[in-house]
C-alpha cells in the first residue's frame, strides 16, 4: 500500500505515467497497474486519463494527496525506528551543488555533516543550478545549492550567504564562460552586455575547473566567483550588484515526508548562514 501511495503521489505531481515511470526506472504498465491496485482497494478512481496521454487527478486523488503526507510520514518515522534497531545506515541524503559551491563549500560542510548526522549515507552530485532544480522537481535529489534565484512550485529556497563575482584573465578577444543552465553563465552574460562587451569568441565550458585552468594559460577571460580565484591571478571587481547570493534547496513534499532529513536540512541551514 505504502509504496503504490509513493507511486500515485509521484503521478499526481507529474500528470503523467510515462514521466513516473522513466522517474521510477519501470514501464509504464507497472505504474498503470499500482494505480488500478491502488484504486480497486480504495474503491474509488484516482484519475482521468486526457487526450493527450496526461492524465489528471479526480477530486478523491486530491484528498488522497492532501492526507497521504501525514500517513506517510508517519510511517516513514515508523521504519526509521524499526532500522535503528538493527544499528543500520537509515537515512539516505543525496545533496546536489552547483559546482562553484561543489569546490568552495562542500569540503568544510560535509564532515561537519557527517560528524552530526553519522547514520546518514550521504551521496553529493555535482551539476548546474538549472540541472539541480529539475532533479529536485523529479524527487532524485532531497537537497540542493546552487548560485541561481530560481522559482518553482514545490520546491523552498533559502538565502544562505553572499558570493562575490570578479573578472580574471587576459584581454584576448575570448571570453569563456559556463554552460546554459548554470548561474555563472547569466551573471557573464549580463556584465558582457552591461559593460557593452562584444568578445571576439566565446566559448561554453561546462566545468568551471578546465575554465580556470585556461585562464591560468592565458587563454582569455571569465567571470567567476571570488572564492574561486587561483593564487597569483589578479580579480577585478564586476560591481555591488554582481554581489550573488547562494540558496539552499528543498522539494517541500520531502522534508515534509521525513523528519530526519528536515533535521539535515535545517542543520545545514545554520551551518550556512554562520558564514
């Protein structure tokens, strides 16, 4: 029952029972099937199926979705009880950075995580604010920090610390700079037009360390965080509104849903905002 609920929540939030499936990595029957169990031992229908293949949630579906939070954070509570008997790992957090964050926070945050939540498995992925939104939308991530202000249904962001952009590098007509998606790449883009910048080149790099490393060769120039800057290369300040900040991340249903990672998520909130 518990897991046909995770399933119909997933598919009351995407509209869709191929998006639920690619996201649970199973077919599309399978999640036809645990719908209609799902349905048959309620007694009633969940959802309607449209036209074009979506499908949309009749008014007991939002009932169900509306109650189902409490029910299953109760039990999620119930089996972390039940595995801490068995002095088993019983909380999984998979934390996804921007990659600026990646390289200048994660390696004091995450010993200071694990030293606090030491029951905890922790998986971090690094990718770009845009990937980190979009991964938090489909449940694959529980948490994220990313560099970028965005705004989604769902998902809660908090302002944690404040990040300073600079230009380094040589004026040689190129300018490298992130990939579309990634919060550097917007910030480039609107000191270039600001400062009526036309580069002669510019190349997309999706890997801010290889960026830096031309930069270090001589290669031309970029925008980058403060906190990224190597030794013996000189930053020029963009400016007080190139003052970013970075935001801390969560799908609400989530946190919600379970208590330890809410601990883990208002642990790393004040580990963030001391800074």
């Amino acid at each position: 029952m518990f897991n046909y609920l995770k399933t119909f929540r997933l598919v009351y939030e995407t509209r869709s029972f191929s998006l639920t499936a690619a996201q649970l990595f199973v077919t599309q029957p399978t999640i036809s099937h645990q719908i209609k169990q799902l349905e048959a031992q309620l007694g009633v229908q969940l959802f309607q199926r449209s036209g074009n293949h979506d499908v949309e949630p009749t008014a007991a579906a939002q009932i169900l979705y509306a109650d189902s939070t409490q029910l299953l954070a109760t039990w999620q509570t119930t089996t972390r009880k039940l595995e801490a008997t068995t002095q088993q790992k019983s909380l999984m957090v998979v934390l996804g950075a921007s990659q600026t964050i990646a390289l200048t926070l994660l390696p004091d945050l995450i010993p200071q995580l694990h030293a606090q939540f030491p029951q905890a498995a922790l998986r971090i992925k690094m990718m770009n604010s845009q990937q980190v939104l979009q991964q938090l939308q489909a449940h694959q991530l529980q948490i994220g920090l990313i560099e970028k202000p965005v705004v989604a249904n769902g998902i809660e962001r908090v302002a944690v610390m404040h990040d300073q952009l600079v230009r380094i590098g040589e004026d040689t007509g190129i300018w490298l700079t992130r990939e579309r998606g990634s919060g550097t790449y917007q910030y480039t883009h609107q000191y270039l037009q600001e400062a009526g910048i036309v580069p002669q080149q510019l190349i997309e790099i999706d890997n801010v360390n290889l960026i830096l490393s031309l930069v270090q060769r001589g290669m031309g120039q970029t925008v980058v965080s403060q906190r990224l800057v190597p030794a013996g290369v000189t930053a020029h300040p963009l400016g007080a509104h190139f003052d970013r900040q970075f935001y801390l991340l969560s799908n609400q249903a989530d946190v919600v849903l379970d208590g330890q990672l809410r601990a883990v998520y208002q642990a790393l909130q004040s580990m963030l905002t001391t800074d």
